[in-house]
C-alpha cells in the first residue's frame, strides 16, 4: 500500500472515498466532520438525527454526496465514547473503517487522522496508530491461494490534515505507522508459512535478505557451527529432523556500535511435532505458528532498521525442526547446553526453552543493557491467560515495567507472572542439573524458571506468547492467523528508551 500525507482540505481530495469519523452522543459533528457537514448542508447532521449513524464503535455509514467534495463518497467510523477513546480504538477503528472502504473497492482512500483533533492524543501517536489500523486491517496472506488474485485491494491511502503546524508530526507519524506495520506483515508472512516451506535453513535465508535490503549486519551459524560454539541444546532438539538447525544473529549498529546492546530473542521452531513425545494429531497444524517468538524479533529488527533507532540492537532467532525420528533426541537424555548446567529431557516437547537457553547463555559475551525474548513457550501460559495476553516474567522489575507499560500502549498486553522458589524447586534434576519439565503446576513459570537458569548477570524479560500469537477467527486489525505480536511492543519499548 502506498502512504502518503497532505496538506489541505479534505473536501477537495481526488480519491475513491474520504473517511471521516464521529464520537458516539455528538449530536452536531465537529473538527474535519463538521466542516464536511456543512459543505453538504447538514446531510451528516441528518444521519445522526434519523438514527442511522451513532457513532458507535466500530460502526461504518456510508453516503454518496451529489455535490460539495471531489470524491463521490464519504465512509464515515464510528469511534465510541469520547471518555472510552484511545491509542489502541484509533488504529482498530481505522483497520475497520479501511477494510470497509477495500471491500466496496476503493483503490485510493483519503482519511483524516482520528483522535488528532478533537480526540485530544498526540499527533504522532494518532497518525502512527491511523496507518497502522490501514495497513494491518486490510493485510492478507493469499500466497498459497491459486485463481486470480483479489481485486478489491486497496493501492493508495492519503493522509489528511487541514492544519499545516500538524505537517511534521503527521510525516513522522505516518512513516512510523508504516515501518511499523510492515514489521508486523513480515511477522504473520512469516508466522503463516508452512512448516514444510519455512525450515530453518530457508527462514535463515529470508532473514538474509530482508537483513540485506534494510541494512542490518548478519551471521547465520549451520548445524557444524552450532555444534562447535557448544549449543548442545539447540543441537538436541533439531537433531530428529533432516532439515538442519540454524542459529540467526541480526544487528543494528545504531549511534553507537561499541554500546551495549539491546538483545531480542526469538524462538523459532519451524515446526514442533513434539517429537518423541509426539503431540497428539488433532490441532497440531498450529504447530507451524512454533516460530512466531522468530517471527516477531524478525520482523521488529526490519523496523528498527528503517526507523533507524539510535540504539545498537541485537536480534537472535535459534531456528530448529522438532520432528521424530531414528536419530532424534529422547526423554531421558542428558544434553550440554552452551550455558554448563546439564539438563535432563522429560519431555522432547519442551523444546522451546532448549533452544531459546543457546541463544541467552551465547548473548552473554555482548554485555547486553537487556534481554528479552519472545516465545509460543507453553499451552500452561494460554490455560492462564487465553489469548488476550502474553506472559511476561522476568529478573529486572525496571525491564518487565517497561514492556508491561509497551504493552499497555500498543494494545499487546503483557502480563507479569511470577518465577519464584517453588517453580525453580520444580525443574531441579534428578540425574542432570536440571530437567527440561516441571510437571503441571505453573507450567508457564516453570518454563520461566528454566530459562531464568541460564541468564548470567543481565537484565532479562520474557515474554510467553502461546496465546497471542495466532488468532483462530478473524479481528478486525488480524484476520485469521499470525498476528505479529511483538513487533509493536517491541519497536515502542525500544524507542521510548532514546
Ligand atoms: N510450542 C509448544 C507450546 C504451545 C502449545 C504453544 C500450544 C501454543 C499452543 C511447546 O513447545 C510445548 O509443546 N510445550 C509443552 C511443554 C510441556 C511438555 C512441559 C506444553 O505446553 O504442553
Ligand atoms: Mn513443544
Ligand atoms: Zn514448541
């Protein structure tokens, strides 16, 4: 989608559609709607006093002026009470209001900034979240569709505002917005693959690319390397698959390449049949999504580089295949992480935290400001939250504030969950130092527990997105699928630390 920003009146924009929006109760609209209103002598004023539009949340009304504006219809959205309006109602109202315009085929949209007025929120902000709601809401992933591609695809979305003061925070706004919400299409692509066509060699290639294109350094460690760094545990868990793993590093240099760095962490399990402990087959195809923690550090490092953030930011994906096989790892084994304590498999479908402990024992030698990793890492974390929050543990209270406070503006909340005695009582080993299970009680913190284990002397944070990262029906800025959750929080943490 093409996104650009005007100066002007959009009354006079060449589009298919301008959209304009309304708080719900307003009985005579004002800002961009009102002056709109009355070029066309009260026709809006009249829809609010017959009932038609309330301005409900969400709500969509269309209507086909004769004459007053150059574009032949206005799409209007509703955005709620003014009292319960923010952040996250701008860029759902618009990812609705834009999905509405795409269907009826406008291919040229232009739309004012909701919330940047009389809504009373940062320009930026409202601009950012507008595009965001844009380009997610209308996102689709057709790749594997055959026939003739979808028609109504929105091209081009104009950005209005009359108030030329407003001009460099509505660019800044709408470049963010863009960055961003392409961070996050690159996730669910990603996210959406199939196992059979994303193992990690290929998943190491496309991060090659797009690190290439946007100007991120990269590493990628194959299974001979990962060996001799001492990822024992990374080793482990992709040994059962014919399909090697791969150890990915991205880096963005930013003002100062000496700095200690910022580090994200993603796991990125192709595939996870549970292996050994083979899952059962009834839902198991969600085990592609097993990459979405990859995903979202993926698509957040694309962003970061083209937002071009001061600061130096690492990002680790540790990909592997869990599958069973002749030569697969079993429970029972008795592996050597990179980070010493030896870990004994209960189960060889407690992958995740296997191969997320390489990646947190290898980042060690940058000296890293913070940590965080992202994670599908347990069913236990959907039973506790559902799919409305991720987990969030942590060693930092300064760190886990920071992501829940991200988390809180982005709309990706994040939910702190505790790692305490009993849970790191629960993984102790009886043959090895520790076990990779804890039972069922806490599943998620013991999970937390485990990797706690191998973080050496940094702060670190992790974040448990079993439940979040797909979405099994469609909402109205994700429809069915990845979702890319992560890459706002992450990219609104980041920035907010410069
Ligand atoms: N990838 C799964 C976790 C998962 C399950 C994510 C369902 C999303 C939906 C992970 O590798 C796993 O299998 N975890 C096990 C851990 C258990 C064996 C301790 C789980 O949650 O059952
Ligand atoms: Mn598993
Ligand atoms: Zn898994």
């Amino acid at each position: 989608m093409d996104i650009s920003t005007a100066i002007g009146n959009i009354t006079e924009q060449e589009a298919d559609a301008i959209v304009l929006n309304l708080f719900e109760g307003v009985v005579t609209p004002g800002g961009a709607t009102g002056v709109v209103d009355q070029v066309l002598n009260g026709q809006i004023s009249a829809l609010i006093a017959g009932g038609d539009f309330t301005g409900k949340f969400k709500q969509t009304s269309i209507l086909y002026p004769a004459s007053g504006i150059t574009a032949p219809r206005i799409i209007l959205i509703g955005l709620g009470k003014q009292e319960d309006f923010s952040i996250d109602r701008v860029r759902l109202a618009s990812a609705v209001v834009t999905k509405e315009a795409e269907q009826r085929g406008v291919k040229h949209l232009a739309t004012i900034v909701h919330g940047g007025g009389i809504g009373g929120l940062n320009v930026a902000d409202a601009t950012q979240a507008t595009v965001e709601g844009a380009v997610l809401g209308t996102y689709q992933f057709t790749t594997y569709k055959t026939g003739a591609p979808p028609t109504n695809t929105l091209e081009k979305l104009s950005v209005v505002e009359f108030d030329s003061s407003k001009q460099t925070d509505i660019e800044t706004g709408a470049q963010a917005g863009q960055h961003i919400a392409e961070g996050v299409c690159l996730a669910r692509n990603l996210g959406n693959a199939p196992g059979n066509d994303l193992p990690p060699s290929v998943l190491a290639e496309q991060v090659t690319e797009m690190a290439a294109s946007v100007g991120l350094s990269y590493e990628i460690f194959d299974e001979h390397r990962i060996q001799s760094e001492g990822m024992g545990a990374l080793s482990a868990v992709g040994q059962g698959s014919t399909r090697p793993p791969r150890f990915i590093i991205l880096e963005h240099k930013g003002q100062n390449p000496e700095a200690d760095p910022v580090i994200l962490v993603g796991k990125g399990i192709t595939f996870d049949t549970g292996g050994i402990s083979l899952k059962a087959g009834d839902g198991m195809w969600d085990m592609k999504f097993d990459m979405c923690g990859a995903a979202a550090v993926i698509g957040a490092m694309q962003t970061v580089a083209k937002l071009n953030l001061p600061t130096r930011i690492i990002g680790i994906v540790a990909a592997a295949e869990n599958m069973p096989d002749g030569n697969a790892y079993r429970p029972g084994d008795i592996i050597k992480p990179l980070g010493k304590k030896t870990v004994e498999i209960r189960s060889t479908d407690a992958e995740g935290r296997l191969a997320l402990i390489d990646a947190l024992a290898y980042i060690k030698r940058y000296n890293p400001t913070a940590a965080i990793d992202l994670a599908t890492l347990t069913g236990a974390c959907v039973t506790a939250l559902g799919n409305d929050a991720s987990g969030l543990m942590g060693n930092n209270n300064d760190l886990i504030q920071a992501i829940h406070q991200a988390g809180n503006r982005t709309g990706e909340i994040a939910w702190h969950l505790p790692i305490l005695e009993g849970h790191r009582n629960q993984i102790k080993g009886d043959y090895a130092d520790l076990k990779n299970t804890g039972g069922r009680p806490g599943g998620a913190l013991t999970a937390g527990a485990f990797l706690e284990a191998y973080v050496d002397g940094y702060a670190w944070a992790h974040l448990d997105i079993a439940g979040t990262a797909w979405n099994n029906t469609t909402r109205p800025d994700t429809p069915i699928g990845a979702t890319g959750v992560g890459v706002r929080l992450l990219i609104d943490y980041l920035r907010n630390l410069s």
